[in-house]
C-alpha cells in the first residue's frame, strides 16, 4: 500500500492539573470509511532521543464499504512524568517508510 497523505500536530500540554501530557493528532486520506487509524510506538525508536518516532497503522472493518476517498483520524497520547524526554520532533512510518518529520509545540 502507498504511503498515504497525512496532516499532523503534535504539543505537549504543560498546563495545571498536573500531570503534563504529549499529544500527537492528524488526519489520514483513506479509501472508505470503514479505514481506522492509529498511532503507536515505534520499536525500536531512532537514534535520536529527541525525535519521537511513530508507526501509523491502517486496519479496515468488517463489511461492505462504499470506495469513497475520506480522512479519518489517528492520534496518540502520553503521561510525562519529571524523566520523560522532552521531545522537540516527531516522526511518522507506514510500512516502514517515513511519512514526515514535524515539531512538537508547547502549550503552557
């Protein structure tokens, strides 16, 4: 399967209550509808301790789906605690192929 088009933002919240929390949103150009996505870690992760590294992955639902071009949205979400690394980028596979390389912003 081709690498997919994608948009993604990625923040860490660093706002009260406690604790600090990273999120990473985007929206994946699929075939159907019946297309889930979702972000999880990526292992190994690269070498670079500041980029954090993600694997999209596709799963299509049972059924009939109508072929209609859509987006559907992936995401993924962490609790910081004092020694997690406080990453400045991310970067998002499929397949084993890089999709991009986006910053991470900071709300505070």
């Amino acid at each position: 399967m081709p690498v997919p088009n994608t948009r993604w933002y990625a923040w860490i919240r660093l706002m009260p209550p406690q604790p600090d929390t990273f999120h990473v949103v985007g929206e994946v150009e699929v075939d159907n509808p019946g297309i889930q996505g979702e972000l999880v870690y990526r292992r190994p992760q690269g070498t670079n301790p500041q980029v954090l590294c993600l694997d999209l992955t596709l799963a299509q639902q049972p059924g009939n789906w109508a072929r209609d071009s859509t987006t559907v949205p992936a995401s993924y979400e962490t609790k910081l605690t004092a020694q997690s690394i406080r990453h400045s980028h991310i970067e998002i596979f499929f397949e084993d192929n890089p999709i991009g390389t986006f910053p991470v912003h900071t709300a505070s």
